[in-house]
C-alpha cells in the first residue's frame, strides 16, 4: 500500500525539528517571546463573534498545497494578509510548512509587522519544541491534528499550548477523532472536510461529525472545501457553526470574493 500523504508529510517534518533543536534552545525562544509584544487571543475573537451571532472567517494563507499545487506564483502573504485584513476576516492561518506548502514561519512574523490579526501557525505539530517555536515567531494558535499524532503526543501539544496562552485548533475528519477531541475542553475543534490521507474532500464530513461535537464548549470550525458564500451559508444554518476556516476558495479569487460577504 503507498504511504499517506500525511505520513510522508509528518516523517519530514520530524526530521526538520530534530536538526532545529540541535542549534535552538527552549531557552531562546522563550526570550523572544518575553519580547513579542504582537499577541492577540485567537480564540477570544471568535467566540466574541459567536456571542453576538456573528460569522468568523479564518482566512488561510499559502503558496502551495499537495492537492492543488501551487496556487499562486507571485507569493506575497504580507499582501495577502491585507487583502483579508481589509474585507473584515476574523483571524488569519497562515501555512508554514516548507516542503509540501513552500511555507516559512517568517511569514508569521512579517504579518504580524502591518496587520493586527490573531494568527494560526498552520504547520503539522508533532514536538512540543514546536509550540515554542511557533509564538516565537507571533503565533496567537496552534494546529493539532489528531490523524498525525498519538493521544499521548497530543496531549503534550496541547498542554503546552495552554501554558504559553495559546489558542488550540484540534483538528479531526472522523467520528472516533472528534470523540478524543471532546477531551480538549479549551480548544476550538475543526472539522476538516478533507481526508489528509487521501486528499479528498466532502462537505458532508462536517454534517457526519457535527452530532458528536455539539455539546462541546469551544467554537466548532468547519475547515476546507467550501467554495461559495451559500455553502457556508447552507452548513451554518444545518449544523449552527458560525467560523470557517477557508484557504483555497479565496486565493483563487483575492480581490473580489462574495464570501467575505457573510462578515
């Protein structure tokens, strides 16, 4: 059988992290962080929204994806970033894995220089070394994606997360992820709509595990695959979630999006 996708993308990046901290210390990051003074609570935002009935946007930023190639070749994140800035999205993921994504958590950091958003690193987390990392470089979140690591490892993330005052993204795309993930008290949960193993996206993933998370207390996300303002429309009225993480659909479009009509 071919190795996943995600498989392949989690083995590079462990690989990655074990040669950055051989010459980066736990230590030095921290210091940077003392220094950031660029925090805004990610989570904060959305629930504020959801408290007065509002939609959230997490609009995405990246170069490339595994599906879809490189979308755009003129890659500027710093511009990207203004573009949703200025059509009201509620918080920003920003891709930073470089092999598969051509990402860099420098873009993070070049953001967070001219736009006053709440920022998701958008990477595959597998070291706590990483959440560190990340609010280094100006994360307000992080990603956990439960098909990519053990509970004990998601754990570790997660708690470390919370004690760096971090927002937590959980990530899940099956009815047996989405119960670990009702563990998470303080997360916000996303539905990801496209299988990371194979690529293949449905929207119908949200609407099979919606029923196991609606008691949870955090946001819900659904994440991937919509494509049109009435999708989101559609989902939001059958399921009650109120935030979207979006990526592809807007960067295809950039300058005149009617999904950004629902803000």
């Amino acid at each position: 059988m071919p190795e996943n996708i995600l498989n392949k993308i989690i083995k590079k990046k462990i690989e990655k992290i074990d040669e950055l901290k051989k010459n980066i210390s736990i230590k030095s990051l921290e210091e940077k962080i003392e220094k950031n003074k660029s925090f805004i609570n990610f989570k904060d935002k959305i629930d504020n929204n959801i408290k007065n009935n509002k939609i959230s946007i997490i609009a995405e930023i990246k170069k490339a994806s595994p599906s879809a190639g490189i979308i755009i070749e003129d890659y500027n994140p710093v511009n990207i970033a203004q573009i949703y800035n200025d059509n009201n999205a509620t918080c920003l993921s920003v891709l930073t894995e470089e092999n598969f994504f051509l990402g860099n958590l420098i873009h993070i950091s070049k953001i967070k220089q001219k736009i006053k958003l709440p920022i998701l690193c958008k990477d595959f987390f597998v070291d706590k070394f990483q959440v560190h990392l990340a609010k280094s470089y100006g994360a307000d979140a992080i990603l956990i994606i439960l098909a990519g690591v053990s509970n004990e490892v998601a754990n570790i993330l997660y708690d470390e997360a919370i004690k760096l005052n971090m927002s937590v993204i959980v990530e899940v795309h099956t009815v047996e992820e989405a119960k670990v993930a009702l563990n998470f008290k303080a997360a916000l949960i996303g539905i990801n709509n496209r299988d990371l193993k194979t690529l293949e996206t449905q929207i119908n993933t949200t609407y099979d595990i919606y029923n196991v998370l609606i008691n949870h207390n955090g946001p819900l996300v659904s994440e991937s695959g919509i494509k049109t303002k009435e999708e989101l429309l559609e989902i939001s009225k059958k399921t009650n979630i109120k935030t979207f993480l979006i990526g592809e659909s807007l960067l295809r479009n950039l300058n005149k999006n009617s999904i950004f009509s629902v803000l």
